[in-house]
C-alpha cells in the first residue's frame, strides 16, 4: 500500500491523493488558488485497517466518479456506519474532528473518488448570498452516501476541465463558485449563536507541514522547528496538529518513521542498520526495539514474512 499526497500552496500546484497498490503515472491536477482544492482517490484492494483522515478547516465534497464499493466511517472511538457506494454517491464533510474509514471493492471497476475543498472565503461569500443578515450563523451538514444530480454535473464538469492540458482557471472558478452556492441552498442551515471560528489546520498546510517532516526523518524530532514551518508558537501548532490529527507531532513522525522502515524493509535490500539510520536511529538497537513496539515483530521478522 502506498499513500502519495501532493498539495496545493498559495500559488498554482498541483494536489493529488491517490491510495494505490503500486506507482502508477497519473497526469496533475492543477487548481487555482483561494477558489478549491483537489484531490482524487483510487482504490483497487480492501482495506483491513482503518485508514485516519485529519481535520482540516475546509468543507469537502467527495465524489464517486467509478466503480462501487462497501464504505465504512466513523469518528474516533465510535460504531462503524457502512455505505454502499456507486458512481456519483457524494459524502459532504464541514470538517470538524479527524476520523476514520475503511472500503473494500465490490466490482472489477476501479474504485475512484474525487475530493474537493472548497476554500473558507468562498462558502461565507455563498452563505452572505443566500441568508444574507444570517450568514454568520450558516453552516453545511455533514451528510454520507446521498445523491444529487447537480452537485453530480458540476464535479464532472470539473474532472473534465482539470484533465484538460490547460484548464481554463475562469471555468474552474465559475464551476467552484457554482456549487458553493448550491451547497449554501441546499445543505446549509442556521445555528442558534453564530459559529465558533475553525481552530483546525488549513488542509494544504497540513499536508506542507507532514511532508516537511517526512523529509527529514533522519533527523532529531525538533517541535520548535516544525512550529517555525507552521508560523505559529509551539503550544498553538501542538494544539491544533493533534486536534487535526489525533497524534501529537512527535508521534506522527514516529509513525512516519516507522512507515518508511516498513516500506524499505519490503522493497530494498538495504541492511536494517542502514535503514534505522535513514529514519531517525543511528542506534540499531533502539530501532529494533522501537521497531518491535510499533509493529509487533523485529525488522528482520518483518522482512521475512512472505
């Protein structure tokens, strides 16, 4: 299994998740800034364990666009709730807590979502639109597994234009504006006191700040450091990584870690020495010993296994 997330900055990038069994070539998806950001997601194998998505800031809108699939989310510590996906099954998300999910295929067909996140000042201009004196007190449900003819027209049109050579920012930016409006309409509501601002991380800065850290790895977990990255003291970024993530920063990387231990043991010919070393453990004993904590069995176990 192999998780390669390319995120947007402020400027023109590129974003892409896909989870797949092996590198594939994909053609990027490029997005304009301030008005969304993408994300597709490719699935041909089951997962047997829960795969954690972070809290972010934004709103997401997520598509199926192929195949078909049992779906099951849940949020930290609560019942699994299972879904059928189809082609054009939407799950829309306000952000909020980090919770989990896991699917298995259920046709030949890839199984393929695409993401979108639509940007905060995008989704107060549509809710100032629509309940105007009320606005601030607008805020989108959080739905799974519905259907919506429009919302399904729009994202195709989207996937469509972005899979173009050179996609056209202002169609992008109409469809964006389009369907932060029918959202606002359609799935929005008014709370009793105005909504609390979102302490979470903005995505594409999550997503900066965990590759940041992945490339350094063989380095000494430094939280001052990582915080200087984010802009923002120690006790604020530790705060808002762990409510984005579940994880405090040093057991994230941790994790990180121990990812890129696993992923090397089974493609490399590497010693374990030189391995722990890449990842943070010139000692080879500790990376044995952490190793084993981790994921049960000792390196050389690992690699052994069929």
């Amino acid at each position: 299994m192999k998780v390669v997330l390319f995120a947007a900055t402020v400027a023109w990038a590129p974003l892409m998740l896909s989870v797949i069994t092996r590198p594939v070539p994909v053609r990027p998806l490029i997005v304009p800034p301030s008005v969304y950001r993408l994300a597709q997601l490719t699935a041909s194998v089951t997962f047997a364990v829960a795969v954690p998505l972070p809290a972010v800031t934004e709103s997401s809108l997520a598509w199926t666009f192929s195949g078909e699939a049992e779906f099951k989310e849940r949020e930290k510590g609560q019942p699994w709730l299972t879904h059928r996906l189809t082609r054009g099954s939407l799950f829309l998300t306000s952000g909020g807590a980090p919770y989990e999910c896991r699917w298995r295929t259920l046709s030949s067909e890839p199984f393929r979502t695409m993401i979108v996140f639509l940007e905060l000042p995008l989704l107060r201009r549509a809710f100032a639109e629509v309940f105007r004196d009320d606005a601030p007190r607008a805020r989108l449900r959080d739905l799974s597994a519905f259907t919506d003819a429009t919302l399904d027209g729009y994202l195709e049109s989207l996937r469509q234009e972005l899979m173009r050579r050179r996609a056209s920012p202002l169609l992008v930016q109409g469809l964006a504006q389009a369907m932060a409006v029918h959202l606002a309409r359609h799935y929005a509501a008014t709370l009793r006191e105005p909504q609390r601002e979102n302490t979470a991380l903005p995505g594409y800065k999550l997503q900066q700040l965990t590759a940041w850290m992945a490339g350094r790895l063989e380095q000494k977990f430094d939280l001052g450091a990582v915080a200087a990255q984010a802009g923002l003291s120690k006790f604020h970024f530790h705060r808002l990584f762990k409510a984005a993530t579940g994880l405090t920063p040093a057991r994230f990387q941790q994790r990180q870690r121990m990812e890129r231990a696993r992923r090397l043991l089974r493609e490399t010919k590497r010693t374990v020495l030189e391995i722990g070393v890449e990842v943070g453990f010139p000692n080879p004993s500790h990376f044995a010993q952490v190793f084993r904590r981790e994921v049960g069995m000792s390196p050389g176990d690992f690699r052994r296994q069929p």
